[in-house]
C-alpha cells in the first residue's frame, strides 16, 4: 500500500496526478487500474500529453507564459484547460486542509 511504501510520510495529504495523459483506450485502462490502487490519492484531473506543454517546460516557463504557441491556438487552449483543471483540483485540495485545520484549532480552543 501507499502507506507502507512511504514509511514515516502523511500520506494521507499526498495526491498523484496522471501526465501525458491522451484519452485513449489503453490510458482509460491504466487510469482505472491506478485509481483502484491509489482511491482518493489520485487527482480527478489528468495533465494531458501536449507538444505545447513539452516546449513551455523546456523553455523553463508554464503553459500560461508562452508567447505564442507552437502549434494550432486550439491545441494551446486545450492544454491550458487541463492545466486549468488541475491547478483548481490542487487548490481546492489544499483549501480543505486549511479548512480542516481551522476546524481543528477552533475546536482545541487555540486562536491564530
């Protein structure tokens, strides 16, 4: 298990998130065999396989900050809505944390 594998962790707070990520039948299959494995530890999101992507990274830069892309401006918007997906899953994952800490302090008395 995940928990055995990473001795000492808080796994319970780490998610994993599929890449390069086409859609197909074959990465269908392989998604739902990792999410039988990881439950909620995996992202609903998926980061998709993109050659727009791929530059943005080799030039050290995010999907966001390229000028102009490299490809058709459908296939940039697309990556940037995968991108816009899993940046919000993560948000909203780390503002359940704060939630749930804020819970937990205001419930221990403890005031920030």
């Amino acid at each position: 298990t995940i928990a055995n594998s990473l001795p000492g962790v808080a796994y319970q707070r780490i998610r994993f998130l599929i890449t390069n990520y086409e859609g197909s039948a074959a990465h269908e299959n392989a998604r739902y065999v990792i999410q039988q494995i990881l439950n909620d530890h995996l992202l609903r999101s998926n980061a998709v396989h993109s050659s727009e992507i791929q530059r943005a990274a080799a030039e050290l830069k995010t999907i966001y900050e390229v000028q102009q892309p490299i490809g058709s401006r459908d296939a940039w918007s697309r990556a940037c809505q995968s991108m816009d997906e899993v940046n919000g899953e993560i948000v909203a994952n780390i503002q359940e944390l704060w939630r749930a800490a804020s819970g937990r302090k205001a419930a221990e008395g403890i005031v920030s």
